[in-house]
C-alpha cells in the first residue's frame, strides 16, 4: 500500500475509471483525459445506462462478442455480471435486470451512475490533458501531452475505440485495424420515402436471426441492422442483405390472394406488414391497383420473392454513427491474467481499446468493468 509505484491512465471513461477506482488506495494514480471522468457513460443506453447483461454462465455470455469470445472466457471468470452489481453496489448504484436480462441503474439514469464513480474516486489525480505520445524510457514511460512531459512506471491504455492507435502502433504494439461496430447502413436503394418506419420480427438470412429494422433517409438501421453490422464489421463494401419480411404465415401465397381475392394486394399485405411499407411495396411490383384475383404466376413469385427476400444493398456504414468499434489492441499480444502487453512490459490495457467489442445489450460495458477489474487485480497482486 506504498504507493511505491506510479501509474497512469489514458483514458477516463467506464474502463479507466474502474481501473483508477480498484488501484487508488495502492498506487499513485493519475488519470489523463481532456473530458471530465466518466462522461462517456452519459449517453449509453440512451442515458439510462445499460450496464451488463445478467447471464450467469461464462459459454453463454461470450457468445455476444464477435471480438474476443474466447479471451474474455477467463476475464469473465474473475469478473461477471454479478461482480459488476457488487461494485455497483458498493458504489451506492442500486440496479434492477430487465425482462430481456439487459441490466440498468434502478434509477435508470446514466448520470446517476457517473456521479456515484465520480464520489467514489477522491484517491485520484486528473489532469485534462491530451496524451499525443508516449515513450518507453529505461524504467518506466514519458508520457507527452500538448504542454507536458510526465514519468511513470507503469501505463495503462483505456482510449476507448477512438483514438490512440497510432501512438500505440509506434511503441510496437500490434493493431487490428479499426471498423464501425453496432452503425446503420446507407444503400443504394432510397428508402427516404420510408424514413422512420419500422419493420419488426424480420429474419436476416445473413446471421440468421430474427429482429427489427427501420429505414432512414440514408438506409437501414435498428436493432437488427446493428448486429448484422457486427457480424460483417471486416466484410467488404458494397455486399447485398437478404431478409425475410414475413417467416411465418405467408407461405401459402395462393390461398392468401384466394381469400382476399376483391380487396387490393397492398391492403392484404398491410395484415402484415405496415401500411406505409405495403404502398411503396405495391409501387415497386407495379400492382398498385391490382386486385388479388388479377395477380397471375408470375407476379404471385415476385410477390414473394419481395417478401421473403427482401434485398437491400448496404454500401458503407453511417459516418460517425458507430457505437462501438471492432479492432483495437490485437489479443494475441496481451495477457488475459492480468491485461499487460506481451510486447511492451508495464504497459497495459482495457476496454474497448481492446480488438474486444459485443452486441447491443449491455455487452460493451461489461467488457469494460471485466478487463479493468482483471487489470488492477493483475497489478494490485504484484
Ligand atoms: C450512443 C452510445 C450508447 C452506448 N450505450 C451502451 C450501453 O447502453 N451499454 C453498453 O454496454 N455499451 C454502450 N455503448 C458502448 C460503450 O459506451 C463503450 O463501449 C464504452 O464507453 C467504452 O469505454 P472505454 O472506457 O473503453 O472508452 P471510452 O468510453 O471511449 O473512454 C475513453 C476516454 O479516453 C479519452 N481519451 C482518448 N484518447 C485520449 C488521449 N490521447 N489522451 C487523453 N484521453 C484520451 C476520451 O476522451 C474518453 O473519455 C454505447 C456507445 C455509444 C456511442
């Protein structure tokens, strides 16, 4: 308890923050950040801060990072979900888990949960400076900022998914190469006319899973559009998505036309699927004013084929509208006991800096509390 050590944190946010939390009453603790501490937390869960995901069994949990499954397998073993409402508890954050298990404040206020962090880190020092770049010296680091040099020992990297690569990769720290995680899609087609609507319990053919998307006047976005994102974070642009509107319930084309036969195709389809949508459907078949029992074999196949393969082609994510990036400090050069770097010694690293980045859900936190608590257990145990 010494302090006999000095360390810095690059990076106030929930991961650097949990690290100076855990480290402060052993090193000398100095966290830089031109933000003021935790005030990345604000906008999570559309401030209500989505914190973790209650699944006790480790298998299960790391099946909702395609980044990082199996390194996270021991993190989570030395810190889970039910650690993080302990810490959150202790801190005064009193937490309930929601019915689809993402868990949040009992507040539901993400500006609840920086002000407890905030009251819980009187042992630590912050300087508001931006770190441009960071040197090994012979027994410890120079840290440089716009106007200063500083010394420590030991540094700790929890820049988040944004930035700080270049400085690392000039230390010799391998990189995977940054990408927009959890971000809508702009496509070719234009679906302005559509913006805003939303189509729920769509199946993607891609991922193989069912979810909702809504159109915007770029593209696609939504809930499902984000985790397919997620999945083909490294695929090639431009690609083709091919969902099924309707799974279940509109298979039998024929007798759905057969029963609806005097009332117009796109009010058939608006049992299914929203009006709105029906109409720029209707548009896009050239049956705006066919009637069921006009359609012929042929149309009937476009119809479904519209239906059940519904096809968008995705060129590029939305600029600057990712929530979470894919890539960061590549795993194969970090210990997962304790987050150091296998290149560079007493340098270490957590959160979404890391090549670690999960789905919607409270995943991305929970990374950050996991790999900042295993950090400072690593580091208080030396
Ligand atoms: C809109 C939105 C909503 C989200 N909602 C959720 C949610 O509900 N649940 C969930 O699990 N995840 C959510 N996420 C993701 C989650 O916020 C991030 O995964 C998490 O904040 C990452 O934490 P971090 O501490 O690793 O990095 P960050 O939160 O990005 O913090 C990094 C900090 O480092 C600082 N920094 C960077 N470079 C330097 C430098 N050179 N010098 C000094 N300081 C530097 C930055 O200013 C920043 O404050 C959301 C993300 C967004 C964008």
């Amino acid at each position: 308890m010494g302090q006999e050590f000095s360390v810095a944190i690059v990076g106030g946010g929930p991961a650097g923050c949990t690290c100076a939390y855990y480290l402060q009453n052993h090193f000398d603790v100095t966290v830089f950040d031109t933000n003021s501490l935790m005030f990345t937390i604000l906008k999570t869960g559309g401030g209500r801060c989505n914190f973790s995901y209650n699944e006790p069994d480790f298998r299960e949990l790391v099946k909702n990072y395609p980044r990082g499954e199996k390194f996270l397998y021991s993190v989570f073993s030395k810190f889970s979900p039910s650690d993080t409402v302990d810490l959150f508890n202790e801190l005064g954050i009193e937490t309930y888990t929601q019915s689809d298990n993402r868990m949040f404040p009992k507040s539901d206020s993400a500006k609840e949960v920086r002000e407890k962090f905030l009251k819980g880190l009187n042992g630590v020092k912050h300087v508001k400076e931006k770190v441009i770049d960071i040197e090994k010296s012979d027994n410890g680091f120079i840290l440089k900022t716009e106007s200063s040099k500083y010394f420590f020992d030991k540094v700790i990297f929890a820049t988040g998914g944004h930035s700080g690569f270049e400085m690392l990769e000039k230390l010799g720290i391998p990189i995977v190469s940054p990408k927009p995680s959890l971000v809508g899609y702009v496509t070719e087609e234009n679906f302005g006319d559509l913006a805003g609507i939303s189509l729920t319990d769509v199946y993607s053919e891609d991922i193989k899973q069912a979810g909702d998307i809504i159109f915007t006047h770029k593209g696609v976005s939504g809930p499902l559009i984000y985790k397919i994102s997620s999945v083909k974070a490294y695929d090639e642009f431009p690609y083709l998505l091919s969902f099924d509107l309707i799974k279940d319930g509109f298979s039998d084309i024929q007798t759905i036309l057969d029963k609806n036969s005097q009332k117009l195709v796109k009010t058939m389809l608006s049992e299914f699927l929203p009006k709105h949508f029906c109409d720029y459907a209707a548009e896009k078949l050239g049956i705006t004013d066919k009637k069921c029992h006009e359609i012929n074999r042929v149309k009937r196949e476009e119809i479904s084929k519209f239906v059940h393969k519904f096809k968008v082609k995705a060129i590029s994510t939305v600029k600057d509208g990712e929530t979470v990036t894919a890539g960061g400090v590549d795993l194969d050069y970090v210990n997962p006991k304790n987050m150091e770097s296998k290149v560079v010694p007493n340098l270490y690293f957590c959160g979404e800096v890391l090549n670690i980045d999960g789905f919607c859900g409270g995943f991305n936190l929970q990374n950050c509390w996991s790999t900042a608590y295993v950090l400072s257990d690593g580091l208080n145990c030396k």
